[in-house]
C-alpha cells in the first residue's frame, strides 16, 4: 500500500472546493471514467482582471486524483489566467507534499483542466484527448506529444515513470517498444543515453515498499474494500459482491438498483479505483457474468 502525506490525505477527507461553481465562465473537461479517472474543474474569471475569483472540481477517481483537484482550486484562486498557466504538475504534487510515483498522473490530470479551463473562457480549442500527435497507448488515449512533453518537463527516463506521469503503458504493455522509442529520442536531445534497464525515478523517502501480498491476503483486502463500500451502494438500492479472484481480476456481482443500471459501469470503474488504492497493485474488476464458464477453461486446458 502506497503511504501518502498528511496534506494528501487531508484534501482526500476534507477537500476544498469540491462541486462545481455557481455562475462560473470557465470550464476544463479531462479524463475519462473509461479509463479510471476524469476531472471536471469549473472557474468563476473576472472579466476585467482576469483574476480566478473561485474554481471547484468534481472528481472520479483515487484518492489521489480528489487531493490533487482539491489542492489545484486552492493555488489558483487569486491568481491571473496567465500566472495559473504557469502551474506545473511538479507545483501541484509539491504543495502536497509530493506523491508516490505511481500517481503523478493525477497531478498531470490538474494541470491539464487547467490549461483546458483557460482555453475554453478565452475561445480556444484545447484538446483533452491529447489527438496532436500519433497516438501511443491505446488503453489511455495518450499521443506522442503528450509522453514527449512529461519527459522533458520530469526528466523521466523509463517506460514505468512514463507510465507513473501520464498511465501510458499501463495497460496491455502494447505501447511499451514505442515509448521506449520517445525515451530514446528525447534523451538523446538531452544528451543522455537510454537504457531499458535503468532504475525509475527514486520513489519519495516517505513512500515504503510494499510487500507482495499472498492471494489470500489480496482476497481479504478486497472483501474489506467491498465491504466499505456497501452502505453507499445499498443506500441507493443496490449491492456487491465478491464472486472469485483470479490472478488480478476480481469477479463481482452487481445485484438490486445496481443491476443493469446505466451507471453500473462508472460504479464498478469507481469499485477498481478504489481497490488499486488500497492494494497498492493493479486490479480489474470485472463483473461475474463475464467469468469463463468451467467448460471454457477445460476446453481450454486441453487444447
């Protein structure tokens, strides 16, 4: 499990600025829940000025994610539209007193609806699906543009910080020959040399390894997540279950108001979320019916 900061987790239980603001003129859209997480960060500009008199955030995503958005309102109210395009990620984890590596993403998520909040109250176009250059990792919709630029802004040079920054490469591992070969470029330009089997950027001191957890500690923390969980979902007339885990898939049964329903993706992508949180590892969450039938795995087995 990843260890955080009191400022981290002080703006994950008692956020800033959460909701959107009333009569706000600026809007920045990112993110995508089919991908884990989407930040929608709305700012009330004085036209005159162009100072940020208010910005709130609604969030779906890690913990993380909620204290970064959180964090950001509160750096930029006050600020001019152009003093706040100055805003890095670097800023953001900073005055959270930093993050593990594996959830600087979030912090590059706030930047970017910032930048996406700016170009939408001055009449630009901002792409948030990130469409300027060839497109990398399919899982995430991230282009080539975007991993050049967090590797020349972090000084990052292995695919797993590419995959900490901006989640490129986090999926199927599809991508990782191509971001090895932006890697390669870009540190060339610096000078560098690169070499596949360098260390990641250091983690934080206050950042522990974790331990490998046995499949019957994984399932126990699981239930223990799910059953956190619960009230919220039987509060609106639905329920989950933990149906069976294999290797890092965990089979869940979506059952009352939460079967069937349209939001029932978003609940499960917010069950995932949360669970590779608490596990500190990656995690699909997956509902039951999709489970391969014993005749399939036999089959399967002798084939």
């Amino acid at each position: 499990m990843w260890d955080y900061s009191d400022k981290v987790k002080d703006h994950f239980f008692n956020p800033k600025n959460a909701g959107a603001v009333v009569d706000a003129n600026a809007i920045g859209e990112v993110g995508s829940i089919s991908c884990g997480d989407a930040l929608r960060l709305t700012l009330k500009v004085n036209p005159d000025s162009e100072i940020i008199e208010d910005a709130g955030f609604q969030t779906f995503g890690c913990g993380s994610a909620i204290a970064s958005s959180s964090v950001l309102t509160e750096i930029i109210k006050g600020m001019t539209l152009d003093q706040a395009l100055k805003v890095t990620n670097q800023d953001i984890a900073a005055e959270l007193d930093g993050l593990p590596p594996e959830k600087m993403h979030c912090s590059v998520m706030g930047r970017e609806a910032l930048q996406a909040a700016i170009a939408n109250y001055r009449g630009e176009e901002w792409q948030d699906d990130h469409e300027e250059g060839a497109l990398i990792c399919k899982c995430f919709a991230i282009d080539a543009v975007m991993i050049e630029e967090m590797v020349w802004a972090n000084k990052l040079r292995t695919v797993e910080d590419v995959t900490n920054y901006t989640k490129a490469g986090g999926g199927c591992a599809a991508c990782h020959e191509d971001i090895e070969a932006i890697l390669e470029k870009v540190l060339k330009e610096r000078g560098e040399s690169f070499d596949p089997a360098a260390a990641p950027l250091a983690k934080p001191e206050a950042v522990a390894e974790a331990k490998p957890m046995t499949n019957l500690q994984r399932i126990k923390k699981i239930e223990e997540v799910l059953n956190s969980l619960r009230p919220q979902l039987m509060a609106d007339g639905g329920d989950v279950e933990l149906v069976d885990v294999v290797g890092n898939i965990a089979y869940v049964n979506m059952t009352g108001a939460c079967n069937g329903c349209q939001m029932a993706a978003m609940t499960i992508a917010g069950i995932q979320q949360r669970l590779m949180e608490v596990l500190g590892e990656f995690i699909r969450v997956v509902p039951a019916s999709q489970m391969p039938k014993l005749t399939d795995m036999q089959e399967t087995t002798h084939a």
